[in-house]
C-alpha cells in the first residue's frame, strides 16, 4: 500500500450485490514511467501533486495500490452495434472512490491494468497511444466545458502489447463522476432481475440524482432526469463537432459524462455523414447519427427498468414510451438554445431553427470548417470560400446578410453578442493532425513536448486573442481519417 498522499478512498458502490463486480488485482509491469500527470486535477482530487510526481509511477501503474484501495472489475453488458453481449471490465480496474475536499465522489480507475474475470480472450492491457489519446482528448473536452470523465495520469508500463503490431503498453487513471451505464442497467435487468435493477437504481438516484429523494414515483423521473442529461450532453457534443466513434450502450454513463475515448475524433470539414472509426463500416455513429442513437440506447434502458415503472407491464410500458417521446424536443431545444448562443442571439424568433439549418446547408455544400466557419462569424466576417451558390443553394453572403439583420432586431449590442459569441464557440479543438503529431512523437520518439504544447493549447479553447494558425488550421486528407478503439 502507498503512503496516504491525500488519498481518500471509499467504496460505496462494492455494497451493491456482487453480481455488479468481482475483486480485481492490477497486474504489475516492469518498468513503470509517468508520461502524463494532470496536476490541477490531483489538486482537486485533494491529493499531493508533488508526492504523486515522484512516487506516482508505481500506483498509477498497477504495482503498488494507494492506501484504502479495494479493486474490483466491474460488471455490465452492452449492445455493441446493436447486438448485446454480455462485458464487464476487461482491462480496468476501479480502486475506489476518492472523496475530494470539495465533498466529491468520483471514482478513480485503472484502464490497462491487466486481465480480470470480464477479459475473455483480451490481454487486459492497453498501448500507449490510445491512452494518451483519451487524456488529450478529455482534458480537451473537460476544457470546452462538455461533462466528461477526465485523465489523471498515463503510465508507461516498459512492456510491449501485441495489436496489429508490437506497441508500447501503458496504463491510463480515469477519474469519473462513476463508471455506471445504461449497459450496467442491462446486466442487472439480464442477471439479477428486478431486485438487482431496482437496488442500481436506488444506487443511481443516490449518488447523481439526490434531488429526487423523496419523489413519490422515484424510477421514472430518474429515468426522466437521465434522459435531459444525454439531451444536454448530445447537443453539447453537436455543437462543436464532436464524434464520439462507438455509442454502444456500455458507453453511454447515468451521470451524463462523455465516456470512453476510442475512436472519436472533431470533425473539421461539416458533413453529417462523417465517420473515424475504424470498425464503423456503416457509419452506424456517424455525426448526424448520434442524436438518434443516443435515443435507441435510451430505449434499451427504459426496457431494462421497465418493471420499476409499474407493476403492470402495459402501464410501464405507456409510461416509459411517453418517456422517450420527449427526448427529441429535449435534445432541439438544447441544440437550438446552444446555437443560438453561438451565433450570438439572445432573443428569440421563430426562424433561428432555419437560420442555422441554411448555415449547415452551406458549410455541408462547400465542406466548410466546423470550427473556422463559427469562428469567422465570431470575429465578424463573412466565412471565407467562393461565393458562387453552387448545387442550387444560396451562397453564404445572402445568409450572411440575413444574420446580420436578425442580430440587429435585437437590444443588445454587437459587443455583447460578440461576447457571448466568443464563449460557445471555441478558436482551437484538438485537430487530427495535431493530435497524431503528438502521439506520433510521443510513442515513435519519447518526445512529449509536442502533446504538452498541444494541451496547453487546448486548455484555453476560447481565447480568439491567440493567432495559432498550427492549431487553428485543418490538416489535408481529414476525410480519409480513421482511428481505433486499441483493444
């Protein structure tokens, strides 16, 4: 056991029947080496940043555990492409749950820390690029302001894991507000039935939805709370372009964070169709899909708590498709709402929806910049290309001309629209280009210069006063882009 270290650990959620974990041991690699340490989060966690940078190699790579620790693998299922499939914690290990002095629960995770009972023919461990991978595109995320599970650290383990190729192994500390999802609600419904589904829910309402204590009809209205929660989160995720890559229903958490970073990616040119993943051959999460899956993974976890509606399986189930109705006007209204901001009305008229539905029209035509288009609207100026209305559709400067005379209907001033402008849209994201540049030098080089620069950038993704032109540019060939989930 490592010394305390400001380690605060609980484990509330081993009080849950056992078919929801079973006790785990981190394995332990050769030569474990800190590549990345996030210390403003330590700070936060209420743990020692400096102890941590010179004895932290040890714990955040499986060897030592940190005081209090009872690692356990957790049990879930999910519907991976839509087929379920019965999973759990392959290669991750939750340690426990740091109580932070801000009074915080979150969990605190190993992720390529080794076989467990859930591993099936996996090794349990992890490369290190797709590890630095999800600590830069979290922290990025984190820094947008979109809920997300953050990266405390990444280890190097100075062992090989075979994929397609021999690859550097490391260890990744996730640090979550908890690890449950909708496919921990299908393992309980599948394994446990209704006494097992009905003690995670009292678990879920509990640790994220304390305001509901007391409700005299407490399972609906979680699910109700749960479904505003992704509404939110997917709209969120639209806004700036991001495509999360694999939204198997194992993925999709009840706190309502971003989870798993496999293959996602930001998308630079705008078309909805657009698809990183590897394995994605469909284009089943695709950007313009992911609303809609968000909705279809909800389904499944309304049939998995269907019986804590109503003992009445028609009651229940009236009761839960009424439910799920909502989620589309959920997820417009906080897409609109987030739109709205970004184009800088604050007012609201009946014809925003197709105000920004004839600017994605356009950027989809002349496969536009996400990022740069909202940018250059941010700072005044008509989106650059050739004007010249192709396909049919009108060019940007009649819907430029049309923007302009909305924002003037209203009282507020340009400065004040600016303002808020400047704050929903974000100057730089972490590009394709620039992310493999980093892990390319990371992994192939040892270089870490390069992903700590590009954090640093990534860290104030709202400042319009910096010209970066190597952060704010897209790469060539971003449509030929693809990237892996590394297991």
């Amino acid at each position: 056991m490592a010394g305390m270290a400001g380690w605060h650990l609980e484990h509330t959620y081993a009080a849950l029947p056992e078919l929801f974990y079973s006790a785990a041991m981190p394995a332990t690699v050769r030569e474990p080496r800190l590549i990345a340490f996030n210390r403003p989060l330590a700070t936060a966690l209420g743990l020692e940043p400096e102890r941590l940078a010179q004895e932290g190699a040890a714990i955040f790579g499986g060897n030592v555990l940190p005081e209090g620790s009872r690692p356990i693998a957790q049990a879930y299922a999910g519907h991976q492409f839509g087929h379920f499939t019965p999973l759990g914690d392959g290669r991750a290990i939750l340690l426990g749950e740091q109580v932070t002095p801000a009074g915080d629960r979150l969990d605190i995770q190993l992720k390529g820390s080794g076989r467990t009972r859930f591993s099936r023919r996996g090794d349990g461990r992890a490369a290190l690029g797709p590890m630095l991978r999800e600590y830069i595109i979290s922290e990025a995320m984190h820094a947008l302001g979109i809920p997300t599970t953050r990266s405390l650290a990444v280890v190097a383990t100075g062992e090989p894991v075979q994929r397609e190729t021999m690859l550097p192994g490391a260890v990744l500390t996730r640090v979550a507000a908890s690890h449950i999802r909708v496919g921990t609600m299908e393992w309980a419904a599948a394994h446990g039935g209704e006494s097992a589904t009905r003690a995670l829910a009292d678990y879920t309402l509990q640790r994220h939805y304390p305001e509901l204590a007391g409700s005299p009809e407490p399972y609906l209205d979680l699910f109700n709370a749960i479904l505003d929660r992704q509404a939110s989160l997917l709209a969120r995720w639209q806004l700036v372009g991001f495509i999360h890559g694999v939204m198997n229903t194992d993925n999709m958490a009840l706190s309502g964070e971003t989870i798993d970073y496999g293959p996602c990616a930001f998308m630079d040119a705008y078309d909805p169709a657009t698809v990183f993943s590897s394995i994605d051959a469909g284009g089943r999460y695709a950007y313009g899909n992911q609303p809609p899956i968000a909705h279809w993974n909800l389904t499944r976890l309304a049939e998995a708590m269907l019986p804590l509606f109503d003992p009445d399986v028609d009651r229940a189930t009236a009761r839960a498709t009424a439910a799920l109705e909502r989620f589309p006007d959920l997820f417009e209204g906080y897409w609109l709402k987030g739109m709205r901001a970004k184009l800088g009305l604050v007012t609201v008229e009946p014809g925003d929806m197709a105000l920004a539905n004839d600017l994605f029209a356009w950027m989809h035509r002349r496969s536009a910049d996400f990022t740069n288009t909202f940018c250059e609207l941010t700072a005044g100026r008509v989106p650059s290309d050739v004007d010249d209305g192709v396909e049919g559709g009108p060019g940007v400067q009649a819907w430029y001309d049309r923007w302009v005379a909305r924002r003037g209907r209203q009282p507020q001033t340009l400065a004040e629209t600016g303002a808020v402008m400047q704050q929903h849209n974000p100057r730089f994201i972490p590009r394709n280009h620039n992310v493999e540049a980093a892990l390319l030098a990371a992994t192939s080089l040892g270089d870490l210069s390069v992903m700590e620069k590009l954090l640093d950038v990534l860290a104030k993704p709202y400042d319009h006063a910096r010209d970066l032109p190597m952060f704010s540019l897209p790469g060539a060939g971003d449509q030929a882009y693809r990237t892996f989930c590394g297991t």
